[in-house]
C-alpha cells in the first residue's frame, strides 16, 4: 500500500532526512520519500505488517504534525513578538541603570524561550534521527550566549553580558525563515492549487436540490453545476449553459477557451465565467487532473543526483561546523584567555555555518523549474530529466511530427453518384479516412443516409452490398462496384504547425534529428524533405526502434526519443531521455520521462527551462559555497586583528539573508 501523507514542521532539507530515517526503520516499510518543499511524505508499506495510524505516530514522535486539515500558523504573530522584545532590549542597552542587565536578561530569555521553541523541537528531533540539522546549531549557539550572559551577571563568569546576542539571533532568523517561507509560498501556489483539487467540494445536482460532496463521492453520470472562480473537479460533458475555462493550469494555455454545449471540459480548468451543468464522464480517480497529480507528486518524491549530493553534504556538513565551532573556542581561549572573545568567535561560526542556505539551493530551485515546465505544459515525471543532455533525437512520425489525423486533399471520380456513395458508406464507419471524408462531406453539404448492411473486414475496407471502400494499388483509398474502380480519394497526413520551429530550434542546439516511422518509404521521404530532416527510417517496427537506440548508445551517444504511441514506449523507455506526447497512448506517458501535454512544439519549452533550472541551481549552489567560504574565516577570528569581525548576532543575520537570497533568486523570473 501506498500512503500520501501532509506534514508541518518542517524546516529543512535534514528535517525531511530525519522523518526518512525514522520511517525506514519501521518493520513493513518497503519505500519512503519525503518533499521538505511541499511538505508531503509518501510511505510504500506491507499492510499485514503496518497501518497509517502506526506511520502517523511516528512522524508525531518527532515534533512534526501530520495534518488532517489546514492549520493556522502563528509564525507571524511570533516574529512580531520576537522583534518588540528585542527592540526594547537595545533600548534598555542605552539605559545605564542597576536594573537594566536584570530587564535584559528576563527580555531575553523571554525571546529565547517562545520564540526559539520551534528551534529546541527541530533540534531535538534532529537528534533522535541522528541526524544535525539548522535548528540544532541555532538551538546551541543562542542558549550557549544566553547562559555565558547570565553567568557573567551573577559573576560565575567574568566578562559582560551579552543578551543582545541571543535575542537578535533568534530574532534574525525567524525573519529570514518566515520571509523564506512567504517567498517560497508564493511561489508554489499554482502547484499546492494542483494539489488542492483533492479537497474540492462539488455541487452535484440531485432533482431540483444541489447537494455538496467531495469528488470522491461524484460518480460517472451525476450532473453537477458550474459557476465563475469553480474549478472543474473532473472530466464531463457540458449538458446545459456556456462556460469561459482557464486551461492554464493543466496546458499551460494562458488564453480563456469557450465551451459551449456538447463540448468536453477537462478536470483542473478553472471557469472564468459563466453557468452550466455538465455531465461526469470520468471518476475524480480517473480524471486527467489527477493523472497530473500523481504524476508531479511522483517526480517531485524523487531526487536528481545534484539534490542527493547536496541533501549528504548539507547533513555532514553540520557534524563538521559543531568539531570546527568547539575547536575555535578552544584555539582561542587558550590564545588569549579571554572567554567572552573564545565564546563570541565560536558562537558566531556555530550560527554563520548554519547550511540552510546549501539544502535549499537544489529542492527549492528544482520545484520551482518543475512547476514552471508545468504551467508551460510539461510535466516532469522524473526529475533527473534536467541533468541530461543528449546529442540525438530520435522522433516517430505520426502523431508526432504529423496530425496523425489523415484529411482529403484531392479526389477523381469515375462516376458522378461515386461520391454521394461514398458519403453515405462512411456514416457507418469510425475508421480515420471514414472520419475524414464524413468531415469532407459535411463541409460539402453532403449528409448521406447510413447503408444498411455495412461492415468492416481489417486488411479489406468498408463493404456495403456490392460497394468497398478501400485501398488501391497505389496506396490511396478507392471506391469499388463489384471490382471496378467508381472514385478514388487522395489523403494526407498534415505537418504539425509547430514541427519546423521546434527542430530548427533542436538544430541550433547541436542536436540530431533522427525520423523513425512505421509508415512506407515513399511517404516517409516526403514528411523528411519537408522538415529537412536528414536521416530516416522507414518501415521501422517496435523492435527496430528499440535496436536503434541501442546502437546508438554503445556508439557513446545519449540518445533522446520522442513518441506518442505504444510502438514507440520499447523505444522510450532504453532511452537517456524519453518525452511522450500528451495526445498519445498511457503507455507511452507511462514511459517517457517528460509529457508534452501541448504537443512536439514542448520540447522547445522543456529545454529552455532545463537549462534556467540548472542555471539556477548552479548559482544557487555556488553562492552558497562562496558564502561560507568567506564567511567562516571572518566568524573564526581569522581577521581579527585587522579589525574584521561578526558577531554572533550578526552571524544570524548574514545567515538569514543568505538564506533568502537563495529563494529570490529561484524565484525571479
């Protein structure tokens, strides 16, 4: 069984790791991934072994809080009172009175005590796991300055106090936090909206009587009303009324479409204006919303190599700042001697050190490239997608580069009742040429009446009495009286708009387009010279496909493929990078590592914001290094003498803009 679980409290990448590690130690689970970035937990576990309420208990053990529904967060009303205290405690610094260290001291702990609760609960969470995280160094370096201060005013220590110290560390990184996170909230709302489609209520309508039900309770066949600001809960049918739908969030389309009666409304629109009652047609389970759903909770449960590498460096990392910090209290104290300097030095480097600003350069920049390539139209299966570069292309034809819808271009009669004929044969028929002529009829104004008698035979055509319709012996579609040939109908399968510019773009890349199609030679060779494509394989089978690729690969190139249909999913899935086109086959999404819900004309998008992504993630990872590469000399006391220092409180806040600087820029656009 596969469980989804929603969890609070966490504040950090080793916060996720400590939740991982607590969950695999249980008896009966198989598989955990935990998202720090949406707050969500996936657990894979053997019923007979374990239950939900079992796993809920455990993440609880830890601090953290799994929710049922959504609570309301007191972290803005706790930074306010966080900043107030600490204000009054640097005006009580500019009072010389007997009583002020005493006032300072009870502001003080008063700030450590409700606002660096949250930090005591990480920390001590961090170390049930076993692991280090950004609340215990923040925990240990505001509580050593607290305690060194109030020892020093019941002169235990000599030295002066300095409950500033304590105070404006908690105070800067509660603000740095909770500007992280409203940045980070803000962001995400188009992918917590996705995600919010489980918790919808739809109105469905019961004779005269609306009733309100979850979309797990709405089955196929209820009607249910929609009004402007609703969003579609599932896949229906309108019945009644006219609608204006935003797409946006499924497509990526950004202008409002028109549905009018008779149309199809895809679950996760959202309706711009309008009244009407449509017909369900797909359970919430089966919706096309929430196949996105689960397909973006799945990549987003996985991690690319990058975020691995920065998740084990991050949780070593704190192991090695905790030795270094305690090493520089000792170097200095022996030093000078001087205790308040030993203790500001390692304190600083305890705060300075914190690696918030490393574990979230790689999530949080990933999600939101991931949700980007979402309102864009792409959805990412798995999220190493965007570490890989490929030097060859290999693309089927139909349905891909083409329609992969034929439509008559031309036609020659032999006899002048052949096309009247025809028209009526083919309301009998949902082949694609029947579709395509009942399309040519109606523009025409011929409406033939349905022959009765009519069947299908595969490998032959449509026969009705002493008329066939089907292939000639060029390839076309003819029809036939008793063996003679009465009309013939010449059909095309049309270029994509967008074909030409996305591999002209694919060109400018230095990748290789390779065309692979089941279709003739002849045919093939049109579709090639009109993409200028180079290289083609015609009559290519599953097989041929797949053993492409792999010639491919063992040639030392990272070979790509770009399918809709099940003939290409061999193919997709021996691939390096595999993209399935979102009009195609399950099959073929199931395979591909990136779906192009808009079509071939994706691939220009997803490769665009691959690359912003990685950029981003880069920068992220570079500032991040470089800020502590200068920044933990300067906190040691490497430059003291010169006159270059931080203090701790300092250290906290530089810590604080570190970390935001981190989300601005994955968040810019």
């Amino acid at each position: 069984m596969r469980v989804s679980l929603r969890v609070s409290g966490m504040t950090c990448v080793n916060c996720a790791r400590a939740i991982e590690i607590s969950l695999k130690k249980l008896r009966g689970v198989e598989e955990v991934k935990v998202s720090f970035e949406l707050g969500r937990v996936w657990v894979e576990f053997n019923e007979d072994l374990l239950d939900v309420e079992q796993i809920r208990r455990v993440v609880e053990s830890l601090g953290y809080r799994v929710e049922d529904v959504k609570g309301k967060s007191r972290s803005f009303e706790v930074l306010l009172f966080c900043w107030s205290f600490s204000l009054v405690l640097m005006l009580l610094m500019l009072w010389h009175s007997p009583m002020s260290l005493y006032l300072q001291a009870l502001l003080s702990a008063t700030v450590q005590i409700f606002g660096g609760y949250g930090f005591y609960v990480g920390g001590y969470r961090a170390l049930r796991a076993g692991v280090g995280n950004m609340d215990l160094l923040v925990a240990l370096g505001s509580t050593s300055a607290l305690f060194y201060s109030l020892l020093c005013l019941m002169s235990f220590l000599p030295g002066e106090p300095i409950f500033e110290t304590s105070a404006f560390l908690i105070t800067f990184i509660r603000t740095g936090k909770f500007l992280e996170e409203w940045v980070k909230a803000k962001a995400l709302k188009g992918l917590r909206e996705l995600f919010s489609m489980q918790t919808l209520k739809v109105r469905v309508l019961k004779g005269q009587r609306e009733e309100e039900k979850s979309p797990q309770e709405v089955f196929v066949g209820d009607v249910i009303l929609l009004r402007a600001g609703d969003m579609v809960p599932m896949d229906c049918k309108l019945l009644e009324g006219s609608l204006e739908v935003d797409e946006s969030l499924i497509t990526g389309e950004s202008l409002p479409i028109k549905k009018s009666v008779g149309d199809r409304l895809t679950s996760g629109s959202l309706v711009v204006s309008g009244y009407a009652r449509a017909k369900v047609e797909k359970t919430f389970g089966s919706s096309y919303a929430n196949l996105l759903v689960r397909l973006v909770e799945e990549s987003l449960s996985k991690r690319p190599r990058v975020q691995r590498f920065a998740d084990k460096f991050s949780h070593y990392f704190v192991q090695a700042v905790l030795l270094f910090s305690i090493l520089v209290f000792f170097l200095w104290y022996a030093e000078t001697g001087n205790l308040q300097l030993a203790i500001n030095f390692s304190l600083a480097v305890l705060v300075v050190s914190c690696p918030c600003a490393f574990g979230i350069a790689v999530p949080l920049a990933l999600t939101l490239g991931l949700f980007r390539m979402q309102r864009r139209g792409l959805v990412v299966k798995n999220p190493s997608a965007i570490e890989v570069d490929v030097d060859i292309l290999l693309m089927d034809k139909t349905g891909t580069l083409t329609e992969g819808k034929p439509k008559l271009v031309d036609y020659r009669l032999e006899d002048d009742r052949a096309l009247a004929i025809v028209c009526s044969m083919v309301q009998a028929s949902n082949h694609p040429y029947s579709l395509a002529l009942r399309d040519f009829c109606s523009q025409r104004g011929f409406v033939g009446k349905v022959m009765e008698g009519c069947r299908e035979e595969v490998g032959v055509g449509l026969l009705c009495g002493e008329y066939k319709l089907g292939r000639s012996e060029e390839g076309q579609v003819a029809l036939y009286r008793n063996g003679s040939k009465l009309a013939e109908f010449f059909f095309e399968d049309l270029i994509k708009e967008d074909a030409k510019e996305t591999l002209q773009f694919l060109k400018s890349k230095g990748i290789k387009v390779i065309m692979l199609t089941g279709d003739r030679e002849k045919r093939a060779e049109v579709i090639a010279r009109e993409l200028s494509i180079d290289e083609f394989i015609a009559g290519a089978k599953p097989e041929d496909k797949l053993r492409k690729v792999r010639e491919l690969k063992e040639k030392g190139y990272r070979v790509g493929v770009v399918g809709d249909g099940i003939n290409d999913a061999p193919a997709m899935a021996e691939a390096d990078l595999s993209f399935a086109v979102g009009s195609g086959t399950d099959m073929a999404k199931r395979a591909g590592d990136v779906v192009l819900l808009k079509g071939i004309g994706g691939l220009v998008d997803f490769f665009e914001e691959k690359k912003r992504t990685m950029r981003r993630i880069k920068q992220n990872l570079f500032w991040a290094f470089l800020y502590n590469i200068l920044l933990i000399p300067i906190a040691s006391g490497l430059f003291y003498t010169e006159g270059i220092y931080l203090k701790p409180e300092m250290a906290g806040l530089m810590m604080a803009l570190s970390s935001l600087s981190v989300v601005l820029n994955s968040v810019r656009k």
